[in-house]
C-alpha cells in the first residue's frame, strides 16, 4: 500500500497495477499519513504493519524479521544504515532537552522510518498524534506504547537504508528545525510541565538568536524561533513549512 499525501486531483504518484495506492486530498503530515495507511491495513485484517519512509530501502528478509521481533503484541524498528543523524540502530531521548539520539539498542523510542506495529498494539496506543504533522510523532507514540507496557524491539538482524531528509532538507533545513523544536517542546511539555518547557523555549531562543547573524544560519534559526513562536501560541498541525 502507497500513501500519497496532498494527492489532489487524483494526478499524484504513480505506482504498480498491484498495489494499493490511498491517495489524501490534503497534506495530512507524516502522522497524518502514517495513520490512514495503517488504519486502513489493520481494517482489512493485517496482523502487522509495516511504516516505511519512501526513501527507505530494506534488504532481503528485514520485513519477517521485523514480524518475528513485534511478535503479537509489540512494535520493532531495524537497524538502518544512512548519513550521520539519519542512521538508526536504536533511540534514547535526553531527559532535559528532550533530544532524541540515536544510541544502539536503546529502546526509549523506535525509528517511524522503518516501523513495524503489530494489530494488538495499534489498538492499544492508539494512532500517531496528528498534532504534530512531522517529526517526534514516533517518539511520541513509542512514550505511550512503553506506558502501556507494549514491547518495542531494535531488531538488529533486520536492516535497511535510509537517504534521509529528502523532502524536508534534512537535519539542517527549515522544515526540520521549525516541526523539530516546535514538537520537541511539545512533549517536554507534556512529559516534564509547561514550566521546565518554557525555560528550555528560552534557551533554544537565545541559541537561535546568536546564530541567526550568521547568513549560513539564518533561514534556519528564523524556522527555529518560528517553531518556539508557534508552540508557545498553541498553534500544531501543518506549520509554514513545507511551502
């Protein structure tokens, strides 16, 4: 199944005979997305799903690996090869920033590059926050999961490749810092008070100031500040970015 985002009038991606393609008239955002194609596997009766990023290759045997590590219940992301930031062998989330780093075999939280859900926890945590529209929204679901008690699983045997960030400019684009520092101060918000996200809004600010009288750095500082503008004022969902 292919899920094609803002597909308009019908003219969107193509895709062979064989496959189903579920084609959105508005951009709905990776969660957005995410949420109609899985939602639609689990109703026609899939017991496992699997998330794959459209730059996302996987080898031979990484999606019954990944089956067999969600096993019934869980959720299992594989490792995955890709430029620095981008490649994935396991999350860990900072507790005081709320970053999210890659650290192999950490299980704080699962890539939705590459995810696979099992029916049973689908049901139990329920779909990707749409809120967000991009970025942290798997973190997100993976809190609620490990809440929950549903397994998550770095399956290192499976594995796949990521070009990363190509509709979004990678890690240094606006794009990313704008849904990064936004959706990031979301859930420090929610998981550690509105308090200590306010203070941290203040220093990711003041960082984003000093660097914007740098011309390399100003685009993206300006999506920074607009990112911290925009969660301060409750303003989710699709952002100013991508135009």
């Amino acid at each position: 199944m292919l899920v094609d985002n803002e597909a308009g009038d019908g003219s969107g991606v193509d895709a062979p005979d064989d496959t189903t393609v579920l084609r959105l008239s508005d951009n709905r955002g990776f969660a957005g997305g995410a949420n109609a194609g899985l939602g639609l596997a689990f109703g026609q009766g899939a017991a496992h799903a699997v998330l794959l990023n459209d730059d996302v290759l996987v080898e031979a045997g990484c999606v019954e690996a990944l089956v067999a590590a969600a096993g019934e219940g869980g959720a299992a992301s594989p490792r995955i090869e890709g430029p620095p930031g981008i490649a994935f062998a396991g999350g860990e989330l900072e507790p005081k920033r709320g970053f999210g780093r890659h650290v192999e075999g950490a299980t704080d939280y699962l890539s939705g590059a590459c995810l696979c859900i099992s029916r049973a926890a689908w049901e139990s945590v329920g779909p990707f926050d749409a809120d967000l529209f991009l970025y942290y929204e798997d973190v997100d679901w993976c809190l609620r999961a490990r809440a929950l008690g549903v397994p998550l699983t770095v399956a290192l045997d499976a594995r796949a490749a990521h070009s990363g960030g190509e509709s979004t400019g990678g890690e240094q684009g606006e794009t990313w810092a704008y849904y990064s520092t936004r959706n990031r101060l979301w859930l420090l918000e929610r998981r550690r008070g509105s308090r200590y996200a306010r203070r941290e809004a203040v220093r990711t600010s003041l960082r984003a100031r000093a660097r914007a009288v740098q011309s390399a750095r100003r685009a993206v500082a300006r999506a920074k500040l607009a990112g911290v503008r925009d969660w301060s004022e409750r303003r989710m969902g699709r952002g100013p970015w991508p135009s």
